[in-house]
C-alpha cells in the first residue's frame, strides 16, 4: 500500500458498507475526464454484474474473472461476473446472481446483497447495473470453462488506493474516449471494470481522506459508534484518547456572514468575542447546521476541515500543536483520523490563535 494511511478494511462490517452504498450521493464528474454515456436516442442492452466483497480473514477482497479469449464480447479481459438482463430475469439482481453462478459456480445462497454503485454506460451498447455482494468464505467455484480462463481475488484496500489509479485516453470512431485502469499482480484491470471500481472508492472514501492523500499525509482511520449530539466526548470514549487530543471542526460566520472554520480542543470552547477581535469583526458566531453543511459539504456530527465544499479560512487553536498526534474527522459522522498536528498545518495552513475557554457548565 501507499504512504497514505493504510485503512484497515477489515473493521468495515457488512452493515456499514451497506450503509455506504446505500447514502451514496451524485459524484462530480472527473475535471477533463468525462465518463461515457450513450448518446441521446440509443436504446442501451441492459446488464448486471456482481461486485463480490470477499469476508477473508486476512482482510476484504474483491472476486474477479479472466474471460476466455476466444469470446466475441471482451475476450480475455477481467471483469466482474455478469452479463446481459434476460427476459426471465425479475431484476438486475437476479440478472447479476444468475450470471454469477453461470459463470463461476458461486451459489447465489452465499451472496448477500448489500447495495448497488451507479449504473455505467460501454462503448459496446451495454448499460451495466453493478450489484455489489458480501460473500463469507467458505465457499465452492465452478467456473464454466468456456466463458471463465481464471476466478481471482484481490485486496480491496489495493483499489481504495488513488496511487494505483491510472487514466488514459483513445481515439475510437473519431470520438475521444476516458478510461481507468488499476493494474494488480500482472493483470491488467481496465476499461468499465476500473470505472465501477472508481465509483466504489469515490462511495466507500471521504473527500476528506482524498486530499489527505493527495497531500501524502500519513493518518491512521478510526471507527466508532457514532451517537446524536454525542459530541466528543463519544469519541474520546469509543476511541479511548484524551477528550483533550479530538479536535472539533466548527463552522461559523462574521457579521457579514462570510464562513470560516475552527480548530478546537473537544474539551474547550471557543471565546467568539476574542476570535471576532483578532480577526478584525463585529461578530463571530455558529452557523446553523444547514448553512454549514452547505459551506463545508459535509453532514454537521461528520465535518471535516479538509476536501470542503467551499475554501473557508481556518484558524487552529495554538496549543493543539503541541500534543503528538490528534483525532479530527475524516468527512462522515463515526470517523476519525489520527493525524499530526505539523501535517494538519501543510494542509490547510491555518492561522494560530489562542481563543479556548474551559467550558464553567461540564
């Protein structure tokens, strides 16, 4: 894996990747990297694929299958299991289970299904329903030998890791064409294949933990049973740290109601009326949950600082710079990262100040 903080995927329970795929929002679309789509007026072939997340003991997996390279769609080429939606077919679940079991003898009692990625468009006239299922080991394959040359698995955590994302582009028909590609173990994973892997990390990541990334900062992921208003304390406790070492990001706004971020110990305040002075203002005050999730784009209980919506100016309390390692949220409500201080500072190049106050009601 990259330097970029290795997820344990492990600690992502079946429960929780189905509540991801199941709140995933509209994706921007990849600056000079447009996705295709059909063209208006096509009548795409529907289809439906599995996306097999593999329960390992070492760790969650993806299933693959190499195609025999005598087919006439897609020969020797890796893919998920699946194929065209037929007429018998009540919905593209049972198009991707059957075409599964067809394919690779994996029983569809084995597969549990726990949600779906965005519906991808193929050159070759195909829309293809990608249906994503947990799989417990044990289990029996059969591939059928015509259409299957091999049935592979790899790491998850290797595809949730931009370093091995790579993007190309073709002429095909006069038209330019964009694609992925994630090559892993001398197999060369590209076109929709790597297309519906991008939508699964783009799900199962936090714009958050992309810049972090993007940054090559080092940071550590943290899980926890998020409660309403529980506040930091919660994860201080769930976490077993210091209340003092979680760090709260705050959305608040001058008198002209132009957004910033704050930086604050969990266990301190933040004194508004030496903020609004030292930045020169009337008034500080909190923004209200709705008009902080609209500047930072994220969920308030799940903010952020880093990958917001709207670049917002940020100012850190100075002594949180002096502890080792601190805990902030990594873009989702249940998550944190541990990170230092010293990169927290590369990243946002925040303003010191020195405005906590101990909070005389706890």
């Amino acid at each position: 894996m990259s330097q970029s903080g290795d997820v344990k995927y492990s600690e992502y329970s079946r429960a929780w990747l189905a509540q991801r795929l199941c709140s995933q929002g509209k994706f921007p679309e990849e600056e000079n990297f447009p996705r295709y789509v059909h063209p208006p007026g096509h009548k795409p072939v529907p289809a439906a694929v599995l996306v097999p997340i593999v329960n390992q003991p070492g760790g969650l997996t993806l299933m693959f299958t190499q195609r025999t390279g005598h087919l006439h769609d897609h020969a020797g080429q890796i893919s998920f299991p699946g194929g065209r939606v037929d007429e018998g077919d009540s919905d593209r679940i049972a198009t991707a289970l059957r075409e599964t079991e067809e394919e690779t003898g994996l029983s569809r009692s084995r597969v549990e299904i726990i949600g779906r990625l965005p519906e991808y468009d193929i050159p070759t006239g195909f829309r293809v329903t990608p249906v994503v299922g947990w799989v417990e080991p044990p289990f029996e394959l059969n591939p059928d030998p015509f259409e299957v040359a091999d049935v592979f698995e790899a790491p998850l955590g290797f595809f949730l890791d931009p370093a091995n994302h790579e993007r190309h582009s073709d002429m095909r028909n006069g038209r330019t064409r964009y694609y992925y590609s994630m090559p892993y173990g001398g197999r060369n994973i590209w076109g929709a294949t790597a297309g519906m892997l991008y939508s699964l990390y783009q799900i199962l990541t936090t714009a958050a933990v992309r810049e972090l990334r993007a940054h090559k900062i080092e940071f550590a992921d943290h899980l926890y049973e998020y409660e309403e208003k529980g506040g930091t304390a919660v994860s201080a406790r769930e976490l077993g740290v210091p209340e003092h070492a979680v760090v709260k990001t705050l959305v608040m706004e001058d008198d002209d109601r132009n957004p910033l971020m704050v930086l604050m110990h969990g266990d301190l305040k933040v004194s508004t009326k030496e903020l609004a002075r030292i930045i020169g203002v009337k008034t500080i005050v909190p923004c209200n949950p709705d008009t902080a999730n609209r500047h930072s784009g994220y969920v308030v209980g799940g903010t952020s600082p880093f990958g917001t919506r709207k670049k917002m100016p940020v100012y850190m309390e100075e002594t949180i710079l002096g502890l080792p390692k601190i805990y902030i949220n990594g873009g989702r409500r249940g998550y944190l990262v541990g990170i230092s201080p010293g990169d927290v500072v590369r990243v946002l190049a925040p303003k010191m100040v020195k405005v906590g106050i101990r909070d005389v009601t706890t």
